[in-house]
C-alpha cells in the first residue's frame, strides 16, 4: 500500500486545494486591509494570514487526521442536531447566503462599476441576470467548464496579478505602510488582522472541501487516515506558500494605492483602479475577463456543490436540479444587494460562524489521541454557541445592536469574557466547555 506521494503529486494536491480557496473573497479582501491599515500593514497582514490561510489548511489537515469522511461525519459527535444545524448553515453561508452572490458582485464591480454612473442598480441587475442563468446552465450540466477554467483561466488571472504587483514594486504608486490608519486598524491590528480574515470563509469552507483533498489523496494511493493526513500537511504547505505570496501582495498593492484613490473603497474598486493606473483600458478589460470567469467558475462550483450536498442529505422531494434553480435564484436576488451590503450583512453569522468552525477543527484534531467523544464535542460546541451567540450580536446593524436590549444583554459578555471587544470571547468557554467534558467522560469511563 502506498504511503505517501511522489513531489509532483503533493504540488499537484496543493494546487488543487489553493484553486478551490481561491474565490472573490480571497482577491478583494487583502486589499482593503493594506489600503486602510496604513503604518500597521505588517501586524494587520500577519494576523490576516494567520485566520485566512492557517486555519483553513489546519481545517484541512485535521478532517484528514480524524478519518471523517465529510463535514457532517465530523460534526456528528455532537449529535444529529448539531451536526445538520451547522452543516446547512455552513453550506448556505458558503453558498447562496453570501459567497456565491459576492462572485457575481465582485466581477460586476471589477467591470463595471466605475462607468456606469448613476444607473448602477440596473446595470448591476441586467449583469447579474446574465452571470446566474451561465452559472446555472453550467451548473446542471456538469461540464468541463471548470476544468478549462481552472487549469487555463485562473494561472492567467494569476500572471496577470503577478505583473501588477511587479509593476508596483518597480513603480510604486507610492510609499506602503506610510498612512494613517483608519479607525479600526489603529489599535490592536493584530486581532484586527486576524478577524478580517474571517471574511474570506476558508477556515468554515475548509471543513467541506477536505473531503474533496482527501479524496484527491486516496485516489493517488494513501489509503490509512495518518499517511491521509501526513500528505494533507505537504499539500497544504504548498498552499500555504502559494496563498500567502498572493495576500502579501495584495496587501501591499492596497497599502500603496491609497496615495492614489480616496480611501473607503471596497476590494473590487481598488483592485479596477490599480489596473486602469498601470495598464490601462486595455489592461482594465483583461482584469475584467478574468476576474468574471473566475468568479463564474466558483459560482458554477458552489452551486452544484450545496445542491448536491442538500439532495443527499435531507429527505426532501427535491431533486439537484431543482436546488441549482433555488440556489441561482435566492443568490441573484442577494446579489443585488450590492457588494458592500453583502459583506455587512454577511458579518454577524460570520462571527457566529467562525468560532464553531475553530473549535471544530481543534476538536478534529484532539479526537486523534481521545476519540470522537460524544461529551467532549458537546459540552465543548454548546459553550462556544453561546459565546459566539454574544458575538453575533454584537455585530449586527447598529439600530439593533445598541438597542437598550441588546446592549443589556451584551453587558454580561462584556464583563465576564476575556476578549469578547476583540472577538475572542468564545476561547475560554470553549476551553471550558472542552475540559469539563473531558471530566465527565473520564468518570464515566470509572463508572
């Protein structure tokens, strides 16, 4: 039986798994963050790398170290409940609730947005009619369209980033890491950076793209869990390279084109002006073609991945085709929220979100040595549920969460969870959560 895989095939796992992590998100969001984090670039990019790329690689490798063979075996030690509750919200916030709206809008916003003036809202309309009846139509047949588009497309979007980001080094729009912060990055950049990262959805989107990996792995040879995971670490090594040479450079494309460009604008903007600065027109269009078949190729993917998904797992007369059409539907119809809508919205599951996928993936990996102990994984993802309910709170539009209930409410987590203002309040009660299940189990054991 074969143990592990030749160099060539664990650069080719890599870069398997880099193409699925590297959507919409993945390309406006470091942006942002160099463009607004002025003189604190290097903390802010350090944190971001830490929850953008470490955790989902650790999400990955765990999944693989635990011999789940999906996000719903992972999750089930928990229990039935918890484990469809977390699957169908995962799955629709990597999905039609948020990530598959923003490709249509990040490509509409790297195309179009600065030409058409104030008719926005109908152009946005019309393009993204056009972007979900392809995703769609892609989606239930099932072509090689994303094969073509990710072996081909996305290495040309990437040497054409590649060329921007050398254009800027010889030719800096001006000095990086020389502004003033903006307000959210002036104090604690580091936590900043690092919840920032939870924008991309990687850790959460890592925990159902692993059984795609592993599978990948399998396929090559590696049949037992710990060689499944051991080569799931070298691949996503690679990816972690990969990953963090791209957000080091956008986040350094951001951080100097702030001398060239009012501050405030979100990812897609940014990165359609820098091209328009160095290449212009003519390099505008080509990011534009890029940028749409990329986002088309992951919205052709996440469809027909949750309508495959939510097909076989629940009971419904549902068919996949018909989920595509649901999914296509409900995704145009949040896409023309507009981009920056999406994000704020999107941000307060986020923060609920994000705190179960983590405490998920180190439960993974602790289950090596303990087992897939059902009171362990419970006591542990119901302390962390409440806390990240506080956060989730504390997150919503502000008409509602400083409200006199909400705020009420939010007093207790304010003075009792260390961390809580920098969202990490979630930490100590899932260490607690985790260590009197531990407890329990082991009496139980006695008994």
């Amino acid at each position: 039986m074969k143990k592990k895989l030749s160099f060539r095939e664990v650069i080719l796992v890599g870069s398997l798994l880099f193409g699925l992590f590297f959507g919409a998100g993945n390309l406006i969001f470091p942006l942002e963050l160099g463009q607004r984090s002025g003189v604190n670039l290097g903390p802010v990019t350090i944190g971001f790398l830490i929850s953008a790329i470490g955790l989902p690689i650790l999400g990955i490798v765990a999944t693989g170290l635990s011999d789940s063979d999906s996000l719903f075996d992972s999750a089930k030690p928990a229990g039935d409940f918890f484990a469809y509750f977390f699957t169908i919200l995962l799955y629709l916030t990597i999905g039609p609730g948020f990530a598959i709206p923003r490709t249509a809008t990040v490509s509409y916003e790297v195309a179009l947005k600065g030409m058409v003036g104030a008719n926005d809202t109908i152009y946005l309309l019309v393009f993204s009619i056009v972007f979900f009846l392809l995703a769609y139509y892609f989606a239930i047949k099932k072509g090689n369209l994303i094969d073509i588009i990710g072996k081909y497309m996305t290495p040309i979007f990437l040497v054409l980033l590649a060329i921007i980001a050398i254009l800027a080094l010889v030719k800096p729009m001006g000095p990086a890491a020389a502004l003033n912060p903006t307000e959210k990055y002036q104090s604690n950049p580091f936590t900043v950076g690092i919840i920032d990262g939870y924008n991309t959805l990687d850790a959460p989107a890592s925990l159902a793209f692993a059984v795609l990996i592993i599978a990948a792995i399998k396929d090559l040879g590696v049949k037992e869990a710990a060689d499944i995971g051991r080569e799931t670490l070298k691949a996503g090594l690679v990816c972690l390279v990969g990953m963090g040479i791209v957000y080091s450079s956008l986040a350094f494309l951001g951080s100097s084109s702030a001398h060239i460009m009012d501050g405030g604008e979100n990812g897609a903007i940014i990165l359609a002006k820098i091209a328009s600065h160095y290449l212009g027109s003519a390099g505008h269009i080509l990011l534009s073609l890029i940028v749409f078949l990329a986002c088309l190729k992951t919205a052709i993917g996440l469809i027909s991945a949750c309508s495959e998904m939510f097909s076989e797992m629940l009971s419904f007369k549902v068919i996949y085709k018909q989920y595509c059409i649901i999914f296509s539907i409900v995704s145009f119809l949040i896409a023309n929220l507009g981009l920056s809508k999406i994000i704020s919205l999107s941000i307060p599951v986020l923060m609920f979100l994000y705190p179960l996928s983590i405490a998920l993936i180190f439960l993974s990996m602790l289950s090596i040595k303990t087992g897939k102990r059902e009171i362990i994984y419970k006591w542990t993802l119901a302390l962390t549920a409440v806390a990240a309910f506080f956060d989730l709170l504390a997150n919503l539009p502000e008409s509602i969460s400083h409200s006199a209930f909400v705020t009420n409410i939010l007093s207790l987590p304010n003075k009792f969870l260390p961390g809580f203002e920098s969202g990490f309040g979630w930490v100590i009660p899932a260490a607690i959560g985790y260590i009197i299940g531990y407890i329990i189990d082991k009496n139980t054991k006695k008994k």
